[in-house]
C-alpha cells in the first residue's frame, strides 16, 4: 500500500490490517498508552472544501501518533492561483512526509501521488471517500462482530460515499443495496468494479431505484445529504427529488430489528434522515465519527511509518 486514493487499490487483507491496528491504537488511546510511530514526521492537508471531521481527526491522528500536520487551505496556497499539480507535488515531497488532501476533481489526487514521491491520502473527491468508508465498515464490525454476509442498504444519492460504500462492502463481503433515483445513481465503472469484487468476495450488488427493496432485511442503513459541497445551487430541485429516500421510522421498520444506523456527517435532520432515526437508540453515529480517528491513524501508520 503506497497511497490511500480509493478502495479498490486494497485487497481484504490490507482492510483486515487497518482495522486490527485501528483496534489497538483506539485501545491505547483509551488507555493513555503512548504510541509515537510517526515520530518527527509531518502530514500537509490540503483542503479546497470544507470540512470539520476529517481536518479535526487527521490533525489529532497525527499528533498522537508523534507527528505534526500542516492545514493547507487552497486559499492559501499557491495550488489556489493556479500553480500546477506537478510543481506542488515535486516541491511538498521535499519537505513532508505525506499528503492528506480533500478536493474536486478526482484525477488531481492520483496527479498528486503519480508526480509526487510520497504517500497520498484521499479526504474526499466528487468521485469516493475511502477513508469515511473504512471508519464506517469498521464501525459496523465493533457493532456487530462480523461484516461477511452482513448486508448493507444505502438510501440517498449516489454520490462519493455511495461509491467508496460499493468498493468497500464488496471487498469485505457485505452484501451492498443502494437505492438511489434516476438519474441519481453510482458512478458505473465503480459499480462495475464492486461486481467484480463480489464476485470473489461472494457477496451480492443490489442496484434499485426502490428504498424499500434496498432496506429489506438490510443490517446497517446508512445515508448522506442530498446536496454534496459544490451542489448548493441545486438544492431546492434535489429535496424534491430526494424526498421519498428519506429514512425515518416508516423505512426502517423494513430492516431487521437490531439494524444500525450510520451517516458520514453533516447530517441535514428533516431531510435525509428524521430526528427519530438519527437521535434513536440504534444510531450509531457518533462512533462512527470517532472511528475517523482511529482508522486514519492506522492508515497514516501504515502509510508513513517505517
Ligand atoms: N464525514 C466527513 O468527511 O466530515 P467532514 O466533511 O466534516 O470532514
Ligand atoms: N457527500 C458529501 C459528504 C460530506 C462528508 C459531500 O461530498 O459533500
């Protein structure tokens, strides 16, 4: 594993890894053990949308483990007037260790990892959210002890959770379910690629355009806003068009009866997800939030480490 771009670069012994190290660094933390793996060594994270979970967890995931973090707003740095991807690749490998960076466009993360010499981790494109996913499968494993045969149903837009949610749950095993509309769904070569992986991971790839089918017997429901950053102009159309994918109490009756509940955060209560659902007894989404943590620790352990 060299950089952490999407998913589908990692086999299910490299998602094994990252969750047992994720496992013992949570423990440490809990413990007040100390484990300085990335000693002396800095991640820069480059950031041209928002964000408070993934600046938060990466920067605190780096100073404990030894390390210290560079927030690089795209306002701030030249690659915000235009300097290239190839300039600012060369030049961050001489002085860092690593390269966190959350952007739009998909191709400029893989430019970054192809014409820098460090590791690359991916915060979130318009196209995937590898890291988000990896915190969420490992959330549902702690909850439920297993994620083979485990089946997943994802209500909502097809967008970048949507599509890192494919590449994961196929790899692990878990039988994936997305109900999206028309027109809304995932992006094709992704789901063409989770096929292939379920395939061999022997799980299943349910495409719908039908919440009920995807939640029926589902184990984890799991959805994200409707109005991804960059998408804010098309909102007042997309509530419309989203309305009937809300999850509340009506769709989650659908699912078994310990099913959990997860969503990535920004949440948009009255929207995606009703206030009984996400403020209910099975919502986990706090642990969740608080596995972004120790899941990019061990990502940047194994990543950045010796
Ligand atoms: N889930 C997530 O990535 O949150 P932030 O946008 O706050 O980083
Ligand atoms: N789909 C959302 C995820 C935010 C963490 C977005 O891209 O805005």
């Amino acid at each position: 594993m060299k950089h952490l771009i999407s998913l589908y670069d990692l086999n299910v012994e490299q998602f094994e890894q990252i969750f047992n190290l994720a496992e013992k660094l949570k423990r440490q933390v809990k413990e007040g053990v100390q484990h300085h793996m990335l000693k002396g060594k800095t991640l820069g994270m480059i950031f041209t949308k928002s964000s408070t979970r993934t600046r938060v967890s990466f920067e605190v995931g780096m100073y404990q483990l030894g390390g210290n973090s560079l927030f690089l707003s795209s306002n701030d740095i030249q690659l915000g007037r235009g300097e290239s991807i190839y300039d600012t690749a060369q030049v961050l490998s001489r002085y860092i260790d690593g390269i966190m960076i959350r952007t739009f466009k998909h191709s400029d993360v893989e430019d970054l990892a192809k014409y820098g010499n460090i590791p690359v981790i991916n915060g979130l494109t318009d196209l995937m959210h590898p890291c988000q996913i990896l915190a969420d499968l490992f959330t549902v494993y702690e909850h439920k002890g297993t994620l083979k045969g485990l089946k997943m149903a994802y209500v909502g837009d097809g967008n970048n959770v949507a599509n890192s949610l494919l590449h994961g749950c196929a790899k692990v095993g878990m039988d994936i379910a997305v109900a999206a509309p028309k027109g809304f769904e995932c992006d094709e070569g992704i789901i063409q690629e989770a096929k292939d992986d379920a395939k061999i991971s022997g799980s299943e790839v349910i495409l719908t355009d039908d919440p009920e089918k995807a939640v029926h017997n589902a184990d984890v429901i799991y959805t994200d806003t409707w109005v991804s950053m960059g998408q804010e102009s098309e909102k007042e159309q997309r509530v419309k068009i989203f309305m009937p994918y809300q999850v509340n109490s009506e769709l989650f009756s659908k699912a078994k009866e310990d099913a959990v509940f997860l969503h990535c955060l920004p949440a948009y209560r009255g929207y995606e997800v009703t206030e009984e659902i996400i403020d209910g007894p099975q919502s986990v989404i706090f642990d969740e939030a608080e596995n972004r943590l120790h899941v990019q620790k061990a990502v940047m352990a194994l990543l950045m480490g010796q």
